[in-house]
C-alpha cells in the first residue's frame, strides 16, 4: 500500500465565492460519503449522529499533525494519520485542536499506518460529537476531492447565476416602480411558498398563498408577534427598509430551498419595495392597498374556498363570528374617510377600487363594512355614517346592501359577495340623487334584475321596447331616455318628474309626447309604465361599464 506520509503541512485553499457563500447548497458530510470515490473504501462511521448532516466546504488531504492552523472551519479531513504522535494523550489533544478548527469529520484511511483507529481518538471524537470515518480499503484522496469539489463548486456556480437572476428581476420591478402587491406576487412565485407583507403593527398589507393552505394565515398577528427570528416555523424575515425608516417586514413561511437562498431572494424583495416607497412616498399607504386587493380579488372571484375568504378576512381584521357584514358602494368618499367612519361605528372597512362609470367620471367604489352584531346600521345611524364621508363641500353617496349576519362561512361568504353586488348595482343602475342613503331593500326592481342579468329574455325584453328611442339621434335618445326615467320614478306626479328631469314642464310634456309617438305607447297604462321601468333598469344595467364578475 502507498506510502501517504508528507514532507510539509500541504494547504488546500478554496474559492472566494465559496468561502462568501455561506451554506447554502453544500453536500453534507452524509451525501459526502456516498460518494462513488469514498464509497469505494468501504467507509465505518465511528462517530457520527446528527453531526452528519453538516455541510461540507471542502475537503483537506493532510497528515500532519499541524494541519489545524491551516484550516477555516467546514472542511473534511482525509488523512492515514501516518505523522500522528502516539501518546494517548497527544493524540486527544489533537482531536481537540482539530475540533477547534471546526472541523465537520476525519476520515482515517486504515492500512498504511493504522490498522485501527486507536481508542483514545475515537473517544476523543465521540466527546466532542466529532464525526470520525475509518476507510478498510485503500481509495485515491484526489479523486475524492475532485468529485466533492467539483459538486460544491458546480453548486455555488449554479447559486451565483440563480442570485443574478434574482437581482435582476427585482431590479427590473423597482425601476419600472412595480405595486407591492406585484412584487409580493413575483416573491411568492419565485420562492413557491406563501409571502406576507405585513405592517410593523403585524398587520396584513398583502399576502400571496403561491396555492398554500389559507390556515396559515390563522391568527396571524398573534402568532407573527411570537416569531420575530428568521428560521423560527421555518419562515424567513426581512425588513422593508431605506435611510433609516422602516416601513413594513417581509415573511416567506416555509417553502423549498431556492438556489440563490430564500433570504437573498427575500432581500431582493425587500429592496424593490423600499426604493419603490422611496421614489413615491406620498403614494397610497400600503395596509389600504392590501385591503383594496382583497376586496377585488372577492368582486373578481378570485379565490379558492369560503374557508379562505375567511382567513384572509381574518387577517385583514375582519373575524367573522360576532359581528353584521354589509356591502356598500360609495362616491364622492375617500378609502381613508370610510375607515375612519367604519371605526366610529366599532367597526372595520375594506375598500375596493372605484369602478369606472358612465355617468360619473369617479364611479362607485365597492365597501364591506363589519360592524359588531349588535350595532344598528339603518336611519340616522347610516345618515351620519353618510354625512361623516362629505368634506370639502362635496355630498357623499352611498348604496347600501342587505344586512349579512355573519353565522358560518359557507353561508355569510357567498350572501356577503351577493349584497356587495346587489350595492353596486343599485348605485350604477339606480340613478341615485345625492346626499342620501339608498337601500337596496327599497329597490326590488333593480334587485330582481340584478338577480336575472343572464337572462337574454330580459335584455331583448328591454331592447325591443326602447328601440325606437335607442335608435334616435344621440342629443334626441339623452332627452327621451332622461323624461322616461323621470316618469317611471315619480308615477302620477308629473311636476316632481319634470323636476327630476332638471326640465320645466312644458318642456318636460313634450318630451313625453314624442316619447309616446316613437314608441307608440299610452304613458297614462301602468302596464306600459311598469314595462318601461323594466326596460330601462335592464338598458342601465347592460350599459355600465366595468361590471363586476358574477358572484
């Protein structure tokens, strides 16, 4: 058997981006030794345990007994203990100096100098859970090294072009100024594990669940509090933050590995939100923009269970047990304002984006307001919520939707989506004057057209009716279609409907002539009257843009 032995300590130096990469991605000292070329000399764990799944940064061939102080922590040591020292006790404090090292295990190759590992050293590293390997036939130590080297260094090569590509992705989304709600997104994607942006507070902002289960989600502040360590429940935490401010942590919970490291991928994250809040720190506060996501992700369908609905609910704020959930639309209100007067009432307020309208160029913005069960929310209760949104002169606007109480998820989820529909239909269909409160339960027409919208009976009953009006001239249709809504809300009381009409009555009676000469109608039937409201409800019903999805 070759003679092992060295004239001179032999130093193995390793690569910069190994050294600077920390752990991530390295063989441990197990896959090490299933190796074909360790493998090959029929390796004995004399030692080992847990200490075997350390990771190995690379592999040092020494005999001497001074190799120690050539080392950095995190090698394997393959060695025949040929320049040893024999006494018990030299060879104890050898393993020692080995250990300080750091050392993650010695492989012994038997036969050249040793035909046993002496006692004194095996008990030595079992002391200090040092893993110790006896190799029974002779193996190539170079071919061990080339192949565990060339896997480390293939793997930080892989884990440098993996962090490259990272980088420029979240680059790439903080200068073309990405939403956090994308970059969130982007995160979950790439890490394949749930994102939580949350406010220093705990709070929710924005949250994707890359298709985890809504449960973690459960309690969330509550338990976020509790982990504040990265590593803790196997999620990873960073910061969001620049020039000393903090504004809010990113948390990836626990995932799969990532090449470039789940916490590089997260800090990546973390800096395109902060220059993003940089470059806009005026924008949209950040906790609202989580809630308005939320609310459209509710009026779009995108979720999967009620039981999800739920638990993001939750984590905005909302717990469902015990409290009244409402739907409601409003206009000429800001998100801030409704919060504010949703919190006066004991309550909360999640606002969606305003939906475009035809007629008014700010459109309806969809509300889910939870107020305790025991709160009423009708008359002047709901007037002063009303008066509490008009500032700066303008008069707030608000559709509200039937009453939701909050009983169980598989019932309050799909009747809470149903009143916020029923809110936004009435306040885009329903023509409704300003500085009031508009139920939905008082309006039972736009409710049973709302409930039939699909209905293609129903869009050619309102088609056929009006098409002699559809078909006028643009300034000539905006006339006749204003006096029969007018007429058809005020019946039998033609001066308030002149009024609404914002028309005197002369002019107002002439327009009702025409409109009975084109559609060749008595508007004085209240069979034709009740045709005609139909008609129109269904005409504004299909004529507003930006519907929400069916619900």
């Amino acid at each position: 058997m070759a003679d092992r032995r060295e004239e001179r300590p032999v130093r193995t130096d390793r690569p910069d981006a190994v050294k600077a990469s920390g752990d991530r991605g390295l063989p441990t000292l197990a896959e090490v030794l299933e190796s074909p070329a360790l493998a090959a000399g029929a390796p004995e764990i004399l030692v080992g345990g847990a200490a075997l799944s350390a990771p190995v940064r690379w592999v040092h061939v020494s005999d001497s007994p001074g190799v120690a102080r050539l080392l950095e922590g995190g090698e394997l040591l393959l060695t025949t203990g040929s320049a040893w020292p024999e006494e018990p006790a030299d060879l104890r404090a050898l393993v020692a100096e080995f250990v300080r090292a750091g050392l993650v295990g010695i492989v012994i190759e038997l036969g050249a100098h040793y035909r046993y590992v002496p006692a004194v050293v095996v008990a030595a590293a079992a002391t200090a859970a040092l893993p110790l390997i006896a190799l029974h036939r002779e193996i190539k130590f170079v071919s061990v090294t080339e192949q565990v080297h060339r896997r480390i260094i293939d793997d930080q090569t892989a884990a440098l072009r993996a962090r490259d590509e990272v980088r420029t992705l979240f680059t790439s989304l903080a200068l073309r100024g990405a939403p956090a709600d994308y970059v969130v997104e982007r995160l979950a994607r790439t890490l394949r594990a749930p994102v939580v942006l949350e406010s220093l507070a705990h709070e929710l902002i924005v949250v994707d669940l890359a298709d985890a289960d809504p449960a973690v989600l459960d309690d969330w502040q509550e338990r976020s509090r509790r982990s504040r360590n990265d590593g803790d429940d196997g999620r990873s935490i960073v910061p969001v933050e620049a020039r000393g401010i903090r504004w809010a942590t990113l948390v990836a919970l626990a995932g799969p590995g990532h090449p470039a490291g789940r916490r590089a991928v997260l800090e990546q994250g973390a800096t395109a939100l902060a220059l993003g809040r940089l470059a806009d720190p005026d924008g949209d506060d950040w906790a609202r923009l989580g809630r308005r996501r939320l609310m459209d992700a509710l009026l779009g369908g995108r979720y999967g269970s009620a039981e999800e609905v739920v638990a993001l609910l939750g984590a905005a704020g909302i717990d469902l047990p015990g409290v009244a959930l409402f739907g409601l639309a409003a206009a000429e209100a800001t998100a801030a304002d409704l919060e504010a007067a949703a919190v006066d009432l004991g309550g909360r307020a999640i606002c969606g984006t305003p939906r475009s309208s035809s007629e008014r160029a700010a459109g309806w913005m969809p509300i889910l307001l939870a107020v305790p069960a025991t709160t009423t929310f009708a008359g002047a209760a709901a007037e002063r919520f009303r008066a509490r949104l008009s500032r700066d002169g303008s008069t707030a606007r608000l559709s509200v939707g039937p009453r939701v109480e909050a009983t169980s998820a598989e019932t309050a989820v799909p009747r809470l989506l149903d009143s916020l529909a029923q809110a936004l239909d009435l306040a885009e269909v329903g023509e409704l004057p300003d500085g009031e409160v508009h139920w939905v339960v008082r309006h039972p027409l736009v409710r049973f057209v709302s409930s039939l919208r699909g209905d293609h009976r129903l869009l050619e009953h309102g088609e056929d009716l009006l098409a002699p009006v559809l078909a006028a001239a643009p300034a000539r249709r905006r006339d006749l279609l204003a006096a029969l809504s007018a007429m058809v809300a005020h019946p039998g009381n033609r001066t308030a409907a002149a009024a609404a009409a914002h028309v005197s009555r002369s002019v107002f009676y002439q327009r009702l002539d025409l409109a009975e000469r084109v559609l060749g109608v008595d508007l004085d039937d209240g069979e034709v009257l009740a045709a005609l409201h139909l008609a129109l409800v269904v005409h504004r019903a299909h004529r507003s843009p930006g519907r929400p999805a069916s619900l």
